[in-house]
C-alpha cells in the first residue's frame, strides 16, 4: 500500500505516502497529520494519492517555482476551472512569473522575491491592476502549496500588492444607445449587438447560446454554456463563467418577437444548404450553421464603432449599458445583479456606484412631490 495510516492521539491520524525512490534507491516518504475520524484519514488519503498520480505531491527540495506553477495549472487550474481562465493563468505565469522567480526553489521563495517581483512589472511599466492579477494567481497557486504541505506558508500573504485605480465602466446613454441599434441594424453580427444591449449578456454566453435555451412561451432565456475561442485548440464550449452566470433572463416583446424572426430566417438558409448545413443549433451562426468566431464579432464591432460618432466604447461596454440605462430607469439593483449573473447584488452596486447619486436626487424627488401632494 503506498499509504499507511496510523493513529496517533484520540481524533489525530497520521498517513504515510509512499513517494518511490531517490536517485540513490531509497525509499521516499512523506507524512501528513489529519485530525478527525478514520473515515476522515481514509478519505485524505485517497485524495493525496490520487494528487501524486496526478503530479502534484512530489520532493519539494528540489522543484522550482517554475516546475510548481505547471504542476498545479495541471493538477488544480485545469480540473477546476473554465479553459478561459486556465488559459489567462497560463499567460500570466509565461510572461511575468517564471521570467521573474521561476528559477527560485519552491521552498526558498520569501516576501522580498515577491517585493521585488512587482517592483520590476513598475518599472516595466506595467499597471497597478495587471500587478495585482498576477499577484491574485500566485497567491492561489501557493495556497495550494501550503495546503499540499509542500510549503509552510503563503509568502503573499506578507506582501501588499498595488492598489490599483478605480476605473468607472463607459456606457452609452439612452440616446447613444438608440443610435448604435440604429446604425448595427444591417450589420451581419447586428443581432448579436442587439441582444447584448437589451440583455447584457456577455459575449461568450450569446454565441454559446442554443435555440433549446430560447424559451418562446415564457419568453426567456437560459444561460448555459459559453463559446471561446482558444488559442491552439479552436472554437469550444464552455461553462459559464461562475455558478452565479447559470441564470435565466426575461425578454422583452421585441426582442421575444426579433428572435423569433431570426430563427425563420436561418430555417430557410438551412433547407437551401441542404447537405451543406453543419448540424449546430447556435442561435448565431454562419450561414452554413457553423458557430460565429468571437475575434470576429468584436473586431467588427471596433470598426462600427471607429466609423461612428459614438463614444470609442468595448463590445463589452453593452453589458455595461444595459445595467446602467435599467439602473437610471429605475429597476431594482437585485433585478439588474440577476440579470447580469453576479454573485451579489453588492458586486452591482459596487460597480455601478457612479450611477446611484443620480438615482437618490430622483428618488428624494418623487419623495418630495408624494409628500406635497394633497390631493
């Protein structure tokens, strides 16, 4: 058995994996406390060695962060989280962590390498908030660490990262908004525009979506999936991007009555491409059926937006538009954190605070005018 459990107090267990052998044949073993039942141990020690299968438990005094950091987007980035973020880790880790520290022993990783870490991406001229990313990334993947008992402690725990500035989110007001359906509507993607403006949905999740997710008698629709685009790998779907993002949104008339209309049309383009016709059920694609390419609506969208006389905004400053016109009009912040698929209506607020002080004069206001009203 390569772990062996044995009891040591009356609630502590300590389990013994058996690591194979050193360079000179002797036997590797490395213990672990855990405090609990025998069915708590037992579980423990199931889950430590199929961390070892996996790569993870292995002979710290001689892994570098480098080596640490590719074990554990295998072991724990890659099992646990969407391709999306596994491949914004991976980024990060290649062009500001192994270059940095990578070479350092795992084991010898102290405060000052992390201090000194980030003094470079500031001289580098990098911002406070991609520091902070970056520093958020290693400070989860060495929580791990400490957690597989490989390190002591989190070393970031010790160090302050930058504080970067508050960036207030752009949005087009209502006027702005009416012009931009406006000129989109003839554009290929224009549907795909129009959905995120009347439902800040993101874009992963409209191109994700399927007409099995568009419910016509209820008029809504269900956030399921997501489609990337991953570099090296292609057109994928995904998960969305927290639990919270899984949500239902209602539909207005319109664009209930809009969607209908869009389907029709693609069920005549696919009794035209008869055999041609990819088997999808996208709600958004190619003639052919084939999804739409996520790069290709936002590049569309930066040169509508380039040719326009609108504000120089993101495709994913619609979300933002939608949840700001809602907020001004008065919907209530719960509606809207649903809507979006935050993970609470303090997310919203916190997001969207500019847009509040407007909202209070309003509603003292109203206030003020049922008060006066006598009649």
């Amino acid at each position: 058995m390569r772990g062996s459990i044995q009891k040591r107090g009356k609630r502590s267990w300590r389990i013994t994996i058996s690591m194979g052998r050193d360079q000179d044949g002797n036997r590797i073993r490395k213990p672990f406390t855990v405090n609990g039942t025998k069915a708590d141990a037992e579980k423990e020690r199931t889950r430590l060695l199929s961390e070892l299968d996996n790569g993870i438990l292995f002979n710290t005094s001689k892994v570098n962060v480098s080596d640490f950091l590719d074990q554990w987007i295998n072991g724990y980035a890659k099992p646990n989280t969407s391709p999306r973020t596994v491949e914004g880790y991976e980024g990060n880790i290649r062009r500001y962590l192994k270059p940095a520290i990578g070479h350092i022993p795992l084991d010898k990783l102290n405060p000052q390498h992390i201090r000194d870490l980030y003094a470079g991406m500031r001289e580098k001229g990098l911002s406070a908030r991609t520091i902070l990313h970056n520093h958020r990334i290693l400070r989860q993947a060495l929580s791990h660490a400490v957690k597989w008992e490989m390190i002591p402690r989190n070393v970031c725990d010790t160090v302050d990262p930058p504080r970067p500035k508050r960036v207030e989110m752009t949005a087009l007001d209502i006027q702005q908004s009416q012009r931009f359906l406006e000129i989109t509507r003839s554009s290929k993607y224009g549907m795909v525009f129009f959905l995120a403006l009347h439902t800040g949905m993101r874009r992963s999740e409209i191109l994700g979506l399927q007409w099995q997710d568009v419910d016509f008698q209820t008029g809504t629709i269900s956030v399921r999936r997501t489609l990337l685009d991953l570099k090296g790998v292609g057109i994928v779907e995904g998960e969305p991007k927290t639990a919270y993002s899984r949500r239902s949104i209602s539909l207005s008339t319109s664009v209930a009555a809009t969607l209908s209309g869009l389907r029709a049309k693609q069920k005549e383009n696919r009794e035209l491409c008869e055999l041609e016709w990819q088997v999808t059920d996208y709600v958004f694609s190619e003639d052919d059926g084939s999804p739409f390419r996520p790069e290709t609506i936002s590049s569309s969208f930066r040169q509508i937006i380039m040719q326009s006389d609108l504000p120089k905004i993101r495709f994913h400053d619609l979300r933002h538009t939608h949840a700001t016109l809602m907020l001004k009009a008065g919907i209530n912040p719960k509606i809207v954190s649903e809507r979006l698929g935050h993970a609470s209506i303090h997310i919203t607020l916190d997001t969207y605070s500019h847009v509040l002080p407007g909202m209070q004069e309003e509603a003292v206001q109203k206030l003020e005018e049922m008060l006066l009203n006598t009649t």
